[in-house]
C-alpha cells in the first residue's frame, strides 16, 4: 500500500502559503492606497476612475466576484440600497460613479476616513435641523453630474431582505427631481440559502471590524450579487412615499431572485436522489 502521509502534507502547506500571498497583496494595494491619496483631488472630476479601480483590485484581493444584474445609470441619480456590511462600499464604489452618504463618525477612523474623504464621502451630520443641509450637500453633487449613494435603512443587517427605509434624505430627488434607483444587494456562494446572505458577510450590532475582517479575509469565493431596479421617478411622491417605493422595489427584487434561485436548484435536487 502506497504511503499518502507524503501527498497529503503539502495542502496545508499550499493552504498557508496562499493566504501569505493574499496577505501581501492585500498589503501592497493598502499602502499604494495611501500613496495615491494625495493624488486624487488633482485629477479633479476623472479621479472616480481612479477610486473604481482601486476597489476593484479591492474586490480581486478579498476574491469576492461582483455581479450586476440591470442597467446602469447614464445620468446622475440618487442610489439607494440595503446595507449588511462594510463591504458594501467597495462592492458598489466599484459598480457605480457615486458619491456616499456616511456616518460623521467615520470621517474620524484612522486610514479609513481619509479613503472615504478621498473618494467623495458625504459625512451625515446629526442632530435638529441638519436634514436640509445634507439635502443641499446632496443636491450639489448630483446638480454637478455625480450620482450620490446612500444606505436608508441607516444600518446593517443580517438579511438580504430591507428593514424600514428612512425618508429624510430623500428630499433631494423630490427638489432636484432625479431619479431615483433602488439596488438590491446580496452576498453568496454555492452553498448559501437563497433568502439569505453569505454566513459571514454580515457586519452588525456594533461588532467589531478586525474580527470580521480576518474572517471574511479567510473566504475563498464569494459573490455579491447587484440587482438594479427598475428607477422611480420622483415627481408625484413626497419623501416617506418615495423611502416606501424604494423600499418594496428592494424587497420584491430580492424575493423574486430568492424564488428563481429556488426554481433552478430544485432540479438539481432531483437528479442528485
């Protein structure tokens, strides 16, 4: 009998080796981050090209494959979409030219409150009687040619489905009257259930960022899946009946591609017993 003990021993080897690797690049686009930062207000108007690429490379590091299913906006447009994770901006700072609209807080994070500045980040001030200078901030960005994205559930969750959307910031596609573009937003592999997301993409209730960062680091393959939504437009809708709109848009997206997913596996299923 042949001894396996020598074939065998080389995978965790192999196994430890490429997530060195991975870690090194992931380390090599962070640093060539931080020497670009400067760069990017003197490119001016292009520089979100050079931030979309730099989350794409983020994307191929993290070996997360982006899918978008629908038709990218041609103008600018207010983007609105269900939020699990900190990895919802890189997955969408790729797949759209827009500004985000983020936490005061976060401007103050080390390393990552200079790349959010860089790339254009809205910081949300809070308080009475900030709504209207946001919505200003807002419509200034979309008035100059750039959509503005922002996340109305104002936190993360653990499923694909939304919770309640707030309406405040929704004033700006009222006044301006832009479009409004609902995106459904899902992270999976083979093996997740279709109404749900990937086990470990989900970054709630304040955990903290290292951990879930190591452990999301440690996937292989994974999938966010971008599903656009037919836009709405504003003319007609005051902001809660606009927040609502985009709301079902969102849930009805996410349960019809839940339902086609279970459609296609169950022949699988069958032909597997």
């Amino acid at each position: 009998m042949a001894d396996s003990s020598f074939s065998a021993a080389p995978r965790p080897l192999i196994g430890r080796l490429g997530m060195c690797l991975k870690a090194a690049h992931l380390t090599g686009l962070l640093l060539l981050g931080i020497v670009l930062l400067p760069c990017v207000p003197l490119i001016g108007n292009r520089s979100w090209k050079l931030v979309r690429w730099w989350h794409g490379r983020m994307l191929r590091v993290l070996r997360v494959e982006l899918e978008i299913d629908g038709e990218l906006p041609a103008g600018p447009t207010l983007i609105v979409a269900n939020h699990c994770s900190w990895l919802d901006i890189i997955v969408l700072g790729h797949a759209f030219n827009a500004s985000f609209v983020s936490k005061a807080e976060i401007g103050g994070w080390p390393l990552v409150g200079a790349f959010a500045r860089a790339a254009g980040t809205l910081f949300l001030s809070r308080g009475a009687g900030k709504t209207s200078e946001t919505s200003a901030r807002i419509r200034s960005v979309l008035d100059a040619g750039r959509s503005v994205l922002f996340f109305p559930e104002g936190t993360t969750t653990t499923d694909p489905m939304p919770r309640r959307f707030h309406a405040r910031l929704f004033a700006a596609a009222i006044e301006g009257e832009y479009p409004v573009l609902p995106v459904a937003l899902r992270y999976c592999d083979d093996t997740t259930p279709a109404d749900m997301h990937h086990a470990l993409a989900p970054w709630v209730n304040e955990a903290a960022l290292w951990p879930h960062f190591r452990d999301l680091f440690r996937v292989h393959d994974m999938r966010a899946q971008v599903r656009l939504c037919a836009p709405i437009d504003p003319r007609g809708y005051d902001r809660r009946s606009l927040a609502e709109a985009s709301y079902l848009a969102i849930s009805h997206r996410q349960s019809m591609a839940a339902i086609k997913a279970r459609r296609r596996a169950m022949p699988e299923s069958r032909s597997a017993a």
